[in-house]
C-alpha cells in the first residue's frame, strides 16, 4: 500500500477559500494574496484568480475588484515603503538598483506608459513598480496607474475562467488544482449536529459540490 498523497500547499489554500465562500471574510482573505505579492509573493495570483472564477463562477466580478483593488493597495504600500527606507527594501525585494536597471530605463524613457504597459501582463507589475518608486514617481501615482488598467487583464482573466472553464482545463496544473478542490468537495465526510431532535433524531449536514449545505434528518432505531 502506498502513503496517501500530501496535498500541495496550493490546494490547500484554495480548499480553505473554497469552503470560505460564503463567509464575509471570503473577499478579504483573497485579497491578502494580490497585495502581499509585491513583497511576499505566496501563491501566483493568476492561478488563484482563475481557480477561484472556475469554482465560484458567479462571483467573477467581485473577485476581480477584489484583486484590482489589492493591487494598487499593494502598489502604494510598496513604493511608499521603498521611498521611504531607500536602498534597503530595494536590496531585499527587488536585489537593488542595479537589477531594476533595464526596467528603470524604460520608467525614465517612456513615463508611466511603461507602467501601464507592464501592468497588462497577466501578473502583477511587481518590478516595475519597484522601478517607479526608485525613479521618484509618487507613490499615490503609480497606485492609479495600476488600478486603472489592471482591471482589463484581470476581468479578462476572471471572466475567461467563469463562462469558459473548459480551456483553462487545458492546462494540466490547472486542471490538477481544480479537480484536487472538486474532490475535496464531494468527499463522504459529514458532520453531525450534537443537539438530537425528537424521537432520537440527529441531523447530519452535507455539503454539496454547489457549496450548498443540506440538512438530513435520520432516525435511530
């Protein structure tokens, strides 16, 4: 017999936001993950958006002002942070000046263009906004400039995932990650409510893989 397989790290975050769903701290939570990738990136933030759309299709829209809006939070901390300690954070972060040099000239060439451009990618524009801050561009400017064209990349990619979930299953990793949480959804496990009702009879919650929560009721012998 073999030893079951240790999730990933990854799956086991998205199980947690996946169950979470429906709590109100769902959005913030997901939020923590695009605002601390400019420092501390923990889980690529494409992969958890489009995951997160497949599984919770109605909510594209939320999740992706959720994600914008981290994004340019997370953009004004960084470069207020940077311009505030200097050289510091930049040798931790970003390994210094000198290896934000090529994107420091394309700052210093092309303006805030080049910010925008950058930030169309699927990622978040970690390094160049590490460039903007080291070129003296003020924090509150790089932060508008990200959200205001990160919502095209990111809706673009929340939407693709919720209405056309099929071609991101093309993609085995995706795909690995997505059936791992449907699994984890249509396990047998149950709980059951502590408090018996009449005649011995125990109520036993279900979850099905539409996240809803059914009640059962059984009766003991």
């Amino acid at each position: 017999m073999t030893a079951p397989e240790h999730p990933s790290r990854t799956v086991r975050v998205l199980r947690r936001l996946d169950r979470a769903a429906h709590q109100r701290w769902f959005l913030p939570a997901v939020g923590v993950f695009p605002l601390s990738d400019y420092a501390a990136p923990v889980l690529p933030n494409q992969i958890l958006l489009t995951t997160l759309a497949v599984l919770h299709p109605r909510r594209w829209g939320a999740l992706t002002i959720t994600f914008v809006t981290a994004a340019g939070l997370g953009a004004l901390a960084v470069a207020a942070t940077v311009q505030a300690t200097d050289p510091w954070l930049l040798d931790t972060l970003g390994g210094g000046p000198d290896a934000l040099a090529g994107v420091t000239g394309q700052i210093r060439r092309y303006g805030l263009w080049a910010l925008a451009a950058l930030a169309l990618l699927p990622w978040p524009p970690r390094t160049a906004v590490l460039a903007c801050a080291l070129a003296g561009i003020p924090p509150w400017v790089i932060a508008a400039v990200v959200m205001a064209v990160r919502p095209l990349p990111v809706a673009a990619m929340a939407f693709t995932a919720a209405k056309a979930p099929h071609l991101l299953r093309r993609f085995p990793r995706v795909d690995r990650l997505l059936t791992a949480v449907e699994a984890d959804r249509t396990s047998p496990a149950a709980t059951y409510d502590p408090t018996n009702g009449p005649n011995g009879a125990e109520r036993q919650v279900r979850r099905r893989p539409d996240d809803e929560v059914v009640l059962t009721r059984t009766t003991s012998s």
